[in-house]
C-alpha cells in the first residue's frame, strides 16, 4: 500500500504541468487569432480609407464647391475625418488665396464649428484632438474655446491648446495666453509657451509691455525673451526704461530696439551694453551698432572684435566691413572729393583703414573674424589690390598688411601711424 501511494503522490505535479502547459498553449492560441483577427481588420480599415480617400481626391474640387452636397458625407464619421484631414493637410501648404478657399470650405460645412462644440464639451483625448484639429485651421473663431482649453487639470490638452493658439499667429490669442499666464502662472514648459507667444505677438508686441512690467520670476523672463525675439520700431523708445534692467533678456530687447531710434540718442546706450557681461546682449547691441551705419561705432565694434564670444567678433567683424564706406584716413586730401571717382576712393582708403586697426589690434580671434566676413562679403580680393595700389603706405606696411591677409596671423610690428586715426562724420 505505502508503494501505491507513492506513486499517486508522483503523478500529482506532472498533473498540474500538463494543465500549466494546456492553458499557455490556450493562452497562445488565443492571442495569436486575436493577433490575425487584427491584422485583417486593420488590413481592411486601411483598404477601405485608401478607397474613400481616393473618391473623394478625385471629387476634391467639387466639394469645395459645394456641387457634392454636404448632408451626403457629414453624417458618416468614416468620410468626415477623410475629408477634414484632407483639407487641414492641405491648409497646411496652402497659399493665401487656396487658404482663404479652404477656410471657408470648413465654416461653410460645419466642420469648425463641430471641433469648438467638442473641444468645449468633451474631455480626455477627445478634447485634445479637438484642440489639435482647430489649431490646424487658425481659425479666429476658435480662439475662445482653445483659451478655455488653458484650464484644463490635464497638461497635454494645455498644450495642445497652447500650440493650437500659436498657430492662429493672431493677436488676440496673445491677449488670451498672457491673461492665463498672468492668472495661473507658469504652468506649461517654457520653450511652447515663448514659441506661442513669438508667434501671435509679432504683430503688436506692444501687447507684452504691461505684462512685463508686473511679471516677477520665470514668466517675466520668458516674456523678456519674447520681447527680445518681437521687439520693433514701434516700441524703441520704450525700451528704453529695461536699459538698465535687472533681467538679461530685456536689456538684450532694449539692445535690439536701439538700431530703430535717432544715432544721436542711440549711439550712449548700445555703446554702454556693447561691454555686458552677458555675451547675447553685447551680440544685440554690436548688431545695432552695425544698423545704425555710423562710423562713431568704430571703436566699440574693434572692441568687439576682441570678444571672448564668437558670434560676437564675427557680427563686430561683418559691421565693420559694412561700414568702410563711411570712414577714411586722418591723410585722406580734401581735393579728392572734386574728382569724379571720389566716393570710390573714399570707399577704398576707408576698406584698407579698417583693416589696418583690425591687425593692429593682434588678436589673431578677431582678425580670423574680419577676414570671413570679408570673404563672405566677396571684398578679400578687393583689399589686397587696394593695399598693392595704396600711396598713402611705405613699402614697409604694405608688405606687413599683405603677409597679415594672406597668412591671417597678427602682425610682429605695428602697422598703423600714431599720427594715423579714423575720421569720423559728425553725428545727425
């Protein structure tokens, strides 16, 4: 009997691994015709969208023009999201006329005004892809129920409505996402919310400034390097109070908007945030120098030159070389502008005069700087016939400035006369 027993008691686990093994085999059989079953239905779906999306390309311009009647398609959810993704898809690369077209295709069937009843009335995913489909119209009509989407509990539909507005690029959807960020705050990551902005205040950036001012923390820095992005003419001389701002981005916007107002009110204030200690608002301010096309800007963009930054130096070194028109030599002789080739030599000695401070400056950064932008500019050759042609040099620094260009190594010896400076036009 004990033998018996034994030998149940050895059956009993191959019993529960057989069961084990049947129910995985089930379990496989099971997912893999779950597997088939979707493979063909998703084969079919796709089959049947490529058909529909066919009939109606091959009708598209007839639906824009209302021969095909709406109440045949707009009842069938299958062909409505053909037909809306085929024309959001093409308002995408639509010019201004086929836009206008399409946008009125979609106020005229309905479809806009469905995707603000659900973007309104919905919740979850649904909600979002309401707020995705009219962002893609840049309808304005859709601007007050993708501000509503701002309050939302769910992140992903903040930002879909936030992105949804920046599309729209229109003002009042500025007007809507500073309100909200002046309520609740910086509740979205800040790279969407300062591309939404760039994007709808570029047309009045005016709308920025009184947010700015009461702004504290990371919004009033997100709002100051959206102003720096947007700021124009309109608001140089209200730029002007962020001169002395606290914050880097706004004394870089002030920076920008100085190359729209008078030189002789600009020149002070870029020539103070030529030398921050932030290397982007010395860039605006070098930048705005080179616009103001004035040669007391000379010695601050040699000095840019010198900067430890590199877009710095290169955008001192393309200023310099869009000034050469506008300065000369102390020896340049008055009878030269009687001539009939004046402004060329003026233009000439002014090039070679440049180029004499900049070697003189030996700082072999800053030369490599000018020397691109020289050759950017196609003028490298230009200046080596006019140093070859120059009566004004010996021998000597003719040949020194021709080794400094042809090798782009700063000179053993200086190059420039102390007696030797550049002219500048008095200021207007």
């Amino acid at each position: 009997m004990g033998f018996a027993f034994s030998k149940l008691r050895l059956l009993r686990p191959a019993a529960f691994v057989a069961k084990a093994i049947f129910v995985a085999l089930a379990a496989d059989a099971l997912l893999l015709a779950f597997i088939l079953l979707r493979r063909a239905y998703r084969k079919r779906y796709f089959a049947q969208r490529d058909a529909r999306v066919f009939y109606y390309r091959q009708r598209w311009d007839a639906l824009l023009s209302e021969e095909v009647p709406y109440k045949t398609w707009r009842k069938k959810p299958f062909d409505r999201g053909i037909i809306e993704t085929i024309a959001l898809d093409a308002l995408e690369a639509a010019g201004p006329q086929e836009a206008a077209k399409l946008l009125k295709f979609l106020r005229s069937s309905g479809l806009i005004e469905k995707r603000i009843f659900e973007a309104r009335e919905f919740r979850g995913w649904r909600r979002m892809s309401a707020l995705v489909a009219l962002g893609r119209t840049r309808a304005p009509e859709g601007i007050a129920a993708l501000a509503e989407g701002l309050r939302d509990r769910d992140l992903e539909i903040r930002l879909a409505a936030l992105r949804g507005l920046g599309r729209t690029a229109c003002p009042q959807a500025a007007q809507e996402i500073l309100a909200w960020v002046g309520e609740t705050g910086l509740s979205v990551p800040a790279l969407p919310l300062q591309n939404a902005l760039i994007q709808c205040s570029a047309e009045r950036p005016q709308l920025l400034l009184p947010y700015v001012q009461h702004a504290k923390g990371p919004v009033r820095e997100i709002l100051g390097r959206v102003l720096g992005e947007v700021a124009n003419a309109s608001l140089a001389m209200d730029l002007m109070q962020f001169v002395g701002d606290d914050l880097d981005e706004l004394r870089a916007a002030a920076a920008r908007a100085m190359s729209h107002i008078q030189p002789g009110m600009a020149f002070d204030v870029l020539n103070e945030l030529a030398r921050d200690p932030i290397w982007f608002v010395r860039l605006r301010a070098i930048v705005s120098m080179g616009r103001l096309s004035n040669p007391r800007a000379v010695p601050a963009l040699l000095r840019g030159l010198t900067d430890s930054n590199r877009l710095v130096r290169l955008r001192a070194a393309e200023s310099l070389v869009q000034l050469r028109a506008t300065i000369g030599l102390a020896g340049f002789k008055a009878d030269m502008h009687r001539t009939a080739t004046a402004v060329d030599d003026l233009e000439k000695i002014g090039l070679l005069s440049v180029f004499e401070r900049v070697a003189a400056l030996k700082d072999r950064y800053g030369l490599h700087a000018y020397l691109t932008a020289l050759e950017n500019a196609n003028l490298r050759g230009k200046l080596e016939e006019e140093i070859q042609e120059s009566r004004e040099l010996s021998p000597e620094k003719k040949r020194s400035l021709q080794e400094v260009l042809q090798t782009g190594q700063p000179p053993l010896e200086p190059v420039v006369d102390e007696q030797v400076s550049v002219k500048t036009a008095p200021l207007t």
